[in-house]
C-alpha cells in the first residue's frame, strides 16, 4: 500500500522538485550531523537523495516493521554507510541527547499514544537539536476517494482522514 501511495503522488503530484528532495533541503545539520527517521518506510527520502547525503553524516533508519526496514535495506544497499534498525517510536533504543535531527515523516497518525513518540523524538534530540516532522492534511486524497465511490458505491476510505484528524497539517503544530 505504501508503494502505491508514494506512486500516486509521484504520478500525480503539481510539484516538479518532488517531495523527498524539497524535504531534504529542509534538513539543516552540521557537517558531522547525526539523523534519526523514524518510521523510514521503504527509504525512499535517502534513496532519492543518496548522492546528496554529506559524508559526514551518520544517519540511522528506524521502521516498527521488520518487513518494512527490509525494504528500506534493500532500496538502500548501496549506501553502506546508513544504519538500520526496527524500532518501536513510543520506545526508542537509543541515548538521550545523540541526534541532531530527528525525522518521522507521515507516521505520527499511525501511532497509538502519539504523545509517547514526540517525547521519545524529544529525548532522543541534542540540545538545540531539530524535530522535523510532515503529515498530511485532512483532505488528503479526497478526489481519489471520490472516484473510488462513484466505480464502486460500497468502497469505504481506508480511514486514512479519521487517523489523521488527530495530528494532520491543521493540527500539527498544536
């Protein structure tokens, strides 16, 4: 389904730059900085930016899934020097204060106790350190799931808008 996803905004996204490269050019990390994302899904923020990632960089990708992180592992195999590792946001397996960024991109709606994984994003931060943090808005894919109701009347939205009502871009920052 991820893959599916990120096909449709490719596909038929109004943004020529893209989103991965648009979101990596908001990274702003020292030379020797230190990421964490969580929730890396298939890799596809370092993927498409593979040749961009400053040497000095020590990023770490975590997914919940192990299926998942697999992916990431395999789209990412050439990049020898990223870090894998499944993890559960709410707990996260690493020291207080070790990032300079910490990334979650899109997740936070799938996260039961939300709360639990900002504070483990918090924790996990360097004094001075960035949270950086995208989801999507309450109208996400309206059209698509308009279309899917005329073709086939029983069709459901995967409750994509409810699990988002809770932090969505109108909420997010709250």
């Amino acid at each position: 389904n991820l893959n599916a996803r990120i096909a449709l905004h490719e596909h038929f996204s109004t943004n020529a730059y893209g989103w991965t490269r648009w979101m990596f050019d908001q990274l702003e990390l020292p030379p020797d900085g230190r990421v964490l994302e969580i929730g890396c899904g298939t890799g596809k923020l370092w993927a498409d930016n593979l040749n961009r990632i400053p040497n000095g960089w020590d990023v770490t990708l975590t997914d919940a899934s192990p299926g998942m992180l697999r992916e990431a592992e395999n789209n990412l195999e050439s990049a020898q020097r990223l870090r894998f590792r499944v993890a559960d946001a709410r707990e996260l397996p690493f020291e207080d204060g070790c990032f300079d960024a910490v990334v979650i991109n899109f997740v936070l709606h799938h996260v039961p106790e939300r709360w639990r994984a900002i504070s483990e994003a918090a924790r996990g931060l360097k004094q001075g350190g960035t949270f950086y943090a995208a989801t999507s808005g309450r109208r996400h894919l309206r059209e698509m799931n308009r279309m899917m109701q005329v073709l086939d009347p029983s069709h459901h939205d995967d409750g994509l808008a409810d699990r988002i009502s809770n932090f969505s871009l109108e909420t997010g920052a709250e």
